[in-house]
C-alpha cells in the first residue's frame, strides 16, 4: 500500500459552499495546496469525510467508475452526519467523471491497476466556538494507483484488538468520516511491532472490521448444500461498503442461478454477528474455510490468521492465496471493473459527462 | 459564545515536525492562513488536537496562566493518541509565554475577560494510505474573549441523549482530540430545535458530559453534614478537564480547613458513576440541590433542567443563577485566574519566559 497514494495528478475539482451564496461554481483547477484559517473547523473539530473510489480503463480504452452512486448516496450521508451543507450527488458525479476524462492519461492500464478517486469534504468554518461548520470545501483528487498485493495476494495476518474500539453502537463508524481513522492508527503501531499487519477490530467478543475493510469468512455447513459466507450485519459500527455490498450482491445472483462464480456450490449469505468465540470453535472443528478483508484499495484480501489472547487462529492455506471463494468474487469483481464482465450497469462510463 | 471566538490577535507560533529533521525552528509570526496539500492527513483521516487556556491580565499589569503545565502534559497525551509526534512540553510552554507578551495589549481586562490561548497540532502527512501521520504542524493561535454568560449566569437547558453517544470504553472520550467534537454538531443542531441550550451526553443511562464540559451535580445528604458533590469518574469517556480537577481541589482544601469556600459546610466530593435514574429519584426526593457544567470557556455554568424521555427535570432556582456551591466554586476560581488571589502556584506570570 505504501507505494501508493503519494502522487496525485495534475488537477483537482474544488467547490466551496458558503452560506449566503451556497455552493460556487465548480472549479477543475491545477493541483496545489488549500489556504486555509488555522481556526477552521477541519483543524479543530474535524468536520471532514470522503469516499474511495476508483476509475477503470476499459478494453474499450473508455474510463468507467464501478458503482458511483453509492459512493456518492454514502458521501452525502456522511456530511450531514458532521452537519455540513447538502449537495447535489448528480452533478457532483458528472464533474467526477469529467475530471477523469481531463486526467484519463493518467489511468494505469495494467491489470490490477486504476486511477484512485477522493472526493472529500472539510468544514471550513473559522471560529473557534464549538458549532456545526456553516461553511465547507469539497474537493476531489486523483492518484494512480496498481494492486495492493504486488506479488499476487498475500495472506494478511490480522490482531484482535478489544481494549481499543473502533466505533461503538450510537457512534460514527457506519459513516465514511476522517474521524473514524485517527484513533486506529496508535493500535495499528503497536500491532505491527507484534508482527501483525492489520487489526481484527472487535466490540467485546464481536467482530465489526479489519484494518480499514470490511471481514467476511467463509464457513463449512453440516448438511453439504455449499457454504455459508458471513460478515457482519451494519448495525452502525460497520461502514457500509460498496465492495462489502458487492460481493454480496454476487452471491446473491450465483445463489439464484443468475450467473456462476467459477462453479462454486451454494453460498449462503448472512449478515449477523460474528464473534472470536464462534471463530474460534469453528477452527478447531475444520469448518472456518477462509476469512477475508474486502474494499475499494484491496478489493478482496485474504486472511492466513488472527492473533488473539487464546493463541493464533489459522486460516487454511490456498496455492493462490485466496481460497475458491475470495478468488471467485476477486476474479469477478476485476473483470466487472475493468470493463472486461458488464453487470447490472455497475460499470459507468465517464465520456459524455 | 457565538460573539467570541472569531478574532485573532496579530501573531501565531508555528513550528513544524518532519521526521528527518525532528521540530523545526519555532517561529511566531504574523496570523495568517495555513497552506497544506490536500491530501493531508488533517483533512482525510483526522489526526488533530488541541488545548483550551486562557491568560488573565492582573491587577499588577501582568499577564498570567492558570495550571498550564496542566494543558502541556493533556496536549502531550493527545498527540500520542493519534500517534503524533512527541514534543518538549515546558518548551513549548515558554513559547506560549513569550507569544502572549508580545500579543499583551489583546489581553482585556475587565473582570471575566481573558486572552483564550489554542495550541493546536495537526497531522500533514501528504499520502492517501491509511496510516499515521509521520509529519505535523504545531500552532498556536489567540483570541479576545469575554464571560460566557453576558448578563451573568443564565441557567442552561440540558437534552439527555442516549441515542447518540460522544464517547465508549476503548474510544478517545478521555482525550482532547478534535474528532471527538464533529459527531456532536448534528445531535446539538437537534437539541438546539427542540429549544434546548446543550446536550447532557449519556452512556446507556449513565451522565457523561454536558455539551463540551465536564457535569457536577450538589446532592443533600442524610446526615445533614454538608452536601455530596458529584462528578463522573474519569474511566477513559470523561475529559479530565483543568477546571473539573481544580473544582475538585479547592473543594478538597476546602475540608480540609486549608481554605474556606463561601462559608460553606463540607463538601463531599465523589467522582463515580451518575445515572439519569439517581438523577431523577434524588429530584423527587428534593436532593437535588444544584447542578452544573465547567471547563475552560464557561468556569462555571448553571444548569437549570435537563430534559429525558421520562419528562423535565428542573433543578432549584437560584437568585443568581449559580447556587451556593456552584457561585462560590466559580468566584474564587475568577479570583484565581485573574491574580486577586494567590494558590497554590496555579497561577503561572507569562514575563521573564
């Protein structure tokens, strides 16, 4: 992941909301810093959110987004949730996807490769009294970038964490919010000096996400009708990922028989709690197949073990990394996104903005 | 509230962290706007903090602070939070000192108006990959400010809210990061339409805070000897605020004959758990006795009623507002802040730094 992010292209998207005239006129505008008050609210009460995104260069040679929509339905959301202005999600996926047309030589065209997309919103508002911002800047940068894996997956090694929480029933983690992040990044340290790359964040003995994705396992069922996939339900400590509902969605449609994932058996959904307990007991009874951290950066990352007080818990390990379900959906979801698979026009193309 | 907190004075202190080189050279210079690549990681994924002080101008012309050593050592501890780097907190004290003498004139000086003091420190990791911030901007701004109340205290109406939660076991609640402020604006907007002034912050039925201050509450006791002063305890959700600890001390001194607050008979001081439910037998019963917010911009606030789902509950009506304890708790911390009245070194001269 380090290799990524650093660069970003040449221009960037700003609009500025200000409360006696609203939104500006949208500016696409060379890439540079923000001047801003070092009152604003972004500083001092991190009034601030945003969304992953990506954009795909088809065989085609035609950018496409993989389904803009609900970043933009999960942005909007998350401003009102930090009370910042309303916007209008439509024309702010158009202006994205003439951005990405402006900067289109800047898509990778390797496989495994895209142009990353992060429209964020800060409050701007220079006070110092503890309010709402009534003023706002949103903006949208780009950064190519390749896959998170560079060597093919890699099983990540996660450490269950419940002395440290990550969101908290009537808190902010089911919003993409800046502020959900700052807090994981001490844990996250002290987790990769134990020799783990990522934290298995937990809600006492329930599992909620890993690292910065969502978690799903795969488990063996007693009567041999396929398997059963869970992640947990979005009771408000998980962020409603677009990859999260994607793959969700998939199974749905391998399960009806509206496609085929790679001639797997049934795979059962469910959305529900998952606790280290039940992991554990279903390790210990060979029916914990695969765990995986699935989002926009990784798409589908496996799992080899979690760290826990009792002792490791050690996935199976697959010749590829990724067990036949990780693979599956991972396979499926690239080919969607680069253009390759057309499905329930979640591929969007963005000429003609 | 809203009429302070908007003007600057002419200079801020900027020093500025980069791993290869350690803190910068610090500089105060003229106020002006912060200029940050927006990938920064003050913008996306929050790593901010800051400290609320105030310098008082005393009745020797002089400008003075009260328990700064107090704010240095919070700052500290909220930088390690977010895994910002550490820096020399009496240094950075010494710089606060030296930066208020030059700004001296801003300092009004009639009684209940100080210079509000913002150390501030953000992360400026310019990368979009989720992790710590390697590089950081440490300023330090001024503003004018006077009384809270303008008219002297106005009890205030508190929402209990349950629904929303500002802080759990395992989160950031017991630190003064900014993140933990921008999930309340959207619960207050709320509050505020419902016609109450604040939110009395709630963890299940448990008193945590009120809007952005600590919660004390004057229960009667049986045995008639004094009355119990209340305060939750500091498990990790509550701010250890400056003021919360210096109310408790002077009430400490105050049994224990080293002072004399008001006249007043004994005062029990108890940090522990407050639930809604005590609250509103204790109400019944007449026990209620006063109940109050502190922090650094209000001192001492009145509470007048707190709305629950059980109905108001409406505390005494004092004549000036504050009751007994709260008024005497309030007027000697003034006294102190502004140099009337020495104690135990809480009030720090800014000269000489």
């Amino acid at each position: 992941m380090s290799r990524w992010f650093l660069v970003t292209t040449d221009h960037m998207l700003v609009v500025s909301f200000e409360p006696s005239t609203g939104w500006s006129a949208p500016e696409i505008k060379p890439y540079g810093p923000l001047s801003l008050d070092p009152m604003s609210s972004c500083f001092q009460y991190c009034t601030n959110l945003f969304e992953g995104m990506k954009a795909y260069m088809g065989p085609d040679g035609k950018p496409r987004l993989f389904r803009p929509d609900k970043n933009m339905a999960r942005l909007a959301r998350s401003a009102e949730r930090v009370a910042l202005p309303p916007f209008n999600t439509e024309a702010l996926l158009t202006l994205i996807k003439r951005l990405v047309m402006i900067e289109k030589r800047w898509i990778p065209t390797a496989e495994g490769h895209s142009l990353y997309i992060r429209p964020t919103i800060i409050g701007t508002r220079a006070a110092l009294g503890v309010a709402a911002s009534d003023q706002a800047l949103l903006y949208v940068i780009l950064s190519p970038t390749g896959p998170y894996f560079r060597t093919g997956p890699k099983p990540l090694s996660l450490l269950a964490v419940n002395e440290n929480v990550r969101a908290w029933p009537g808190g902010t983690g089911g919003h993409k919010l800046g502020l959900n992040y700052a807090p994981g990044f001490l844990p996250q340290r002290l987790a990769a000096k134990k020799g783990y790359d990522q934290i298995l964040w937990l809600l006492g003995d329930a599992v909620t996400e890993a690292g910065a994705m969502n978690f799903f396992v795969v488990i063996k069922r007693d009567d041999e009708d396929g398997m059963d996939v869970v992640t947990p339900e979005l009771d408000g400590t998980i962020l409603p990922g677009v990859t999260r509902m994607s793959v969700l969605d998939l199974m749905q449609a391998h399960n009806e028989g509206r496609t085929s994932l790679n001639g797997l058996p049934k795979l059962h959904t469910q959305e529900r709690k998952v606790t280290m307990s039940e992991l554990q007991k279903l390790s210990e009874e060979g029916k914990l197949l695969e765990a995986y951290g699935v989002g926009t950066a990784v798409i589908v990352a496996p799992v080899g073990k979690v760290g826990f007080e009792s002792g490791d818990l050690t996935l199976p390990a697959h010749e590829k990394g990724l067990g036949p379900v990780g693979n599956a959906l991972w396979r499926r979801l690239v080919d969607i996104q680069e253009g390759r698979v057309q499905w329930e026009n979640w591929g969007v193309l963005c000429e003609g903005a």
